[in-house]
C-alpha cells in the first residue's frame, strides 16, 4: 500500500472555508477595467452579471489571452467576449473532496459557491483547498506532479491506493472513486512520459502519441 504523504480525509463542508464575496463586473465592462478591478481587490477572478443573473466568469488567465488575442485594442474590448459563459458550482453543504474532485473533472481550478437559498456565496479556489492542508485529490495530483524523478514520482504513487480507499470510506461513491483512480493512474502515465522524454539522449525522430 506503500507510505501515504497525505494526511487522512477530513469530510467536511465547502461552507467551513471563509470566502470572500464575489466581485461582479457587469458584461459590457471593459477588460482594461476588468483587470485593474481584479488587481485593486486582489482577485484572480470574476463573475460576468449580477447577483441575480450570473452570465459567466472571466480570470486572470482569460485577460491575458485576451490581450494576447486581440493586441493593442484588448483594453477596450468588453469582458463578453473572454469571459466563459459555462459556471460549474458546488453547493456549500457538499465536503470538500467532492468540491475538488468536480475541480479535477472539469479541469478547471475555481468553484462558484451557491448557499440552500441559491445565493451565489463566493468562489472557492484550488488554492483554498490546498491551503486547508485536507486531503482531497488536488493535493494529491500536486503531489504527482512535483515529482522531478521516477523515485519521487514512485513515492508520490505509492499513496494512491490508500488515498482512494480512503476517499472510498468516507464516503465518495465507487462510481466517482473509479472516474478517480483512473484521473490519477492517467496522470502518473503522462508524468512517466515526460521522465522519460526529456531523459532521451537524442529527440525522438518523428511526433508520437501515447
């Protein structure tokens, strides 16, 4: 089963975390302001709309491409046209490891948190469950990928199964356990790859896929 480096879970519920209210920008904002919103409150992301109409979310990360896309003008250019238009949420009564888990299923690194009442709560973060120091499948992807050799990498593995087992008793459903272990079995695949890649002595002759 091997040593596990994480600590055991804590289900507890998204509500526990502290969050900050959410910022709104309405859809007609332009991005130029967007970003020095996002800059003054030092927030790495925003809700397009209102508290009532939620139209979508632009981040840090969609400013930048947006500057990068559409060059000197980007600045006047409304929030509408970077933001993404699909919120994935997580309501604040369910725990954290499933929070972290839609994170990992959606590829995406922020929640938007709704209360019983559907009131939007604020926006739970990967780094708020990292932070928490819990054990949820964010730090155990983190913990893959910081492995800089296959003795890591093998350590970092070796918690896996015990991770899951554990998820399993606390209460995540098989079915979601499955989706997970093979998220995470995928992840050390890729990972393996790249070791194994960039320790070539010469580049590989031709593209290849795996």
């Amino acid at each position: 089963e091997g040593a596990a480096p994480f600590g055991e879970p804590q289900p507890v519920p998204v509500e526990s975390i502290a969050l900050q209210e959410p910022l709104y920008v309405s859809p007609d904002t332009r991005l130029g302001d967007v970003a020095r919103e996002l800059a003054a409150g030092g927030r790495s992301a925003c809700l397009v709309g209102g508290p009532g109409a939620v139209l979508g979310i632009v981040t840090e990360r969609d400013v930048v491409r947006g500057l990068g896309e559409h060059g000197s003008g980007a600045a006047s250019l409304a929030v509408s046209h970077v933001m993404t238009p699909r919120l994935v949420t997580v309501a604040d009564t369910e725990l954290t490891h499933e929070a972290a888990l839609r994170m990992v299923e959606h590829g995406i690194r922020r929640l938007a948190v709704c209360t019983a009442g559907g009131q939007m709560r604020g926006l739970l973060e990967e780094r708020h469950l990292l932070a928490a120091g819990r054990e949820t499948p964010l730090a155990v992807l983190a913990a893959l990928d910081e492995a800089r050799d296959v003795a890591a990498l093998r350590e970092a593995f070796a918690g896996v199964r015990g991770f899951l087992l554990r998820m399993a008793s606390a209460g995540l459903p098989a079915a979601r356990v499955a989706r997970l272990a093979a998220q995470l079995h995928d992840r050390v695949l890729l990972r393996t790859l790249d070791m194994t890649v960039a320790a070539m002595p010469i580049a590989a002759p031709a593209p290849f896929a795996l």
